[in-house]
C-alpha cells in the first residue's frame, strides 16, 4: 500500500484536473470493452467515510461508460424477508456475470461500519461476518472476480464543511440525513470499526486501497488511476463502421406541428 508523504499539497487545477480525467475516463472505456470481449468480470467496492467523496467518483467513473455493461449497486436498508437471509445473499445477486462491471456505493461492508457502530446487528452477527467476509471474498476472487476495494478517507474538519456546505445548497439537501449527522458525534467509534475491518478483511488476495479524499480532485484521479493499473487490460479494436449514404427523399411530408405539442421554450425566457 502506498505511503503519504505527509507533505500539504495546493488544490490541482481546474484544467489540469479535466484533462486528466478525460484521458482516465478514455481508458476506462478501453477498459470496458476489453471486460466485454474477454468475458471478464469486475467488482469495485467504494466504501469509506460519509461526505467522503464516494459518489462523486462513481459518477466520473461511470459518466462515459455503458450502462448495459456497468452499472452501480446502491442497495437500500434489507427488507424483513432478507433480514432472515444469509448475509451476503442480497449483494451476491448483483455480483457481475461475463462481460459486467458492478460498482458498490457501499457494499456488504455496512455491517462492518453502520450497523456495527449504530447497533444494528447484534455482537454475533458482527463476529460471524468478520469470520465470513475474508472467505466470500476469497471465493469471488478464486472464482476469477477482479474485486478491487476502495476506502475513502477524509478528516473530521472536511467532513464537517461538505456536511455543512449540503446544508446550505437545496440540490444536495438529499444527501444529508439523520445518520449522516451521527457520524459527525460517533466519529472515533467509526474509526475503531474501520481499523478492525481492516485487521479482519485486508487480505492478500483482496486487498484494501485507501483513497486520501480531503482534495476530491486529486482522489477521483488517483482512484481510477490506480483502478486501471491493477487490470492487465488491453486495446480492443472497434469493428470498421461507415456511415450509409443517405437515401434520396421519397416524397415524405412531415405533418403540421400545431398538431403535436411541444415542450414550451424555457430557455427563450432566459435570453431576455
């Protein structure tokens, strides 16, 4: 696992940042396609503190990819029935078939963080996870799942500004609840359940991957370049395609447009 030099770094810039992330962003679109050709199957797991900056990377991950061949699992609270399940159970169903990538905002890890230090589950259930993940993990893996687990870190004064900052701004009031606010009161305990995930789950062949997420610039770039590093992926060419010639008209007549309505020009009220 790679060191921090301790050393405070300025925020990257806008336009140094962007490029960058275009070229990730490309490459992750290689990427895609070699998991398609090839019949590959990736899991990546993002978990890590809230307002840590999780979903937005997801989002830049994802923003130029297929949804048909990736896609996010963002599971709700367990219903009644899959409480009585085993645990893992409910995430194993959106484990990737061929060709698949599945990306989990949050994961099989709550019970580890949440619902340990929330009280959700009971000390046994919490042991017996402990015991169980290490050996699920093990079984993806050996049968042949690229899993890759990211943990987003961030400090208590950053987490307090997003936190603060979402308070303020009606678009990403949403993203603010209840049990974020507890983490604000409960931040040590999260600490403690985090190192002992560690101790139980950071296994050699899953591995966990701390993101350093108080600058989320420079996180998103380093996750994805990192993500891309540790697939042995390759440039898959794209089938020749040329655009058809456009047939002759034939006479068609579009019918009248005061017979079909239209979405009024909302954009015409903001030029004047």
């Amino acid at each position: 696992m790679a060191k921090q030099d301790g050393k405070s770094r300025g925020k990257l810039p806008k336009a140094l940042y962007e490029r960058e992330l275009y070229r990730l962003q490309t490459e992750l679109v290689t990427l895609q396609e070699w998991v398609r050709a090839e019949g590959a199957r990736l899991v990546v797991v993002f978990e890590g503190r809230d307002a840590a900056g999780k979903g937005s990377t997801i989002k830049r991950v994802t923003q130029y990819l297929n949804p048909r061949v990736a896609r996010i699992v963002a599971l709700p609270r367990p219903t009644e029935r899959e409480r009585t399940q085993w645990y893992f159970q409910r995430y194993a169903e959106h484990l990737p078939a061929a060709g698949e990538i599945v990306l989990f905002d949050r994961s099989w890890y709550n019970r580890a963080g949440v619902e340990r230090v929330m009280g959700f589950c009971t000390p046994v259930e919490y042991q017996l996870f402990l015991r169980q993940c290490p050996v699920f993990e093990r079984m993806l893996v050996e049968d042949g799942i690229l899993l890759r687990k990211y943990w987003f870190s961030v400090s208590d004064a950053v987490q307090e500004q997003r936190f603060r900052s979402r308070l303020k701004d009606p678009a990403r009031r949403w993203k603010l609840s209840a049990m974020d606010l507890e983490s604000l009161t409960r931040w040590e305990e999260y600490s403690r359940a985090k190192d002992e995930m560690f101790v139980h789950t950071d296994i050699t062949e899953a591995p966990w991957y701390v993101v350093e997420s108080d600058d989320k610039r420079r996180a998103r770039l380093n996750m994805i370049a990192h993500l891309l590093s540790t697939v042995s992926y390759r440039d898959i060419a794209p089938p020749a395609l040329d655009l058809p010639p456009r047939p002759p008209a034939t006479g068609y007549r579009r019918p009248p447009r005061d017979l079909q309505t239209y979405v009024p020009d909302h954009s015409a009220e903001l030029a004047d």
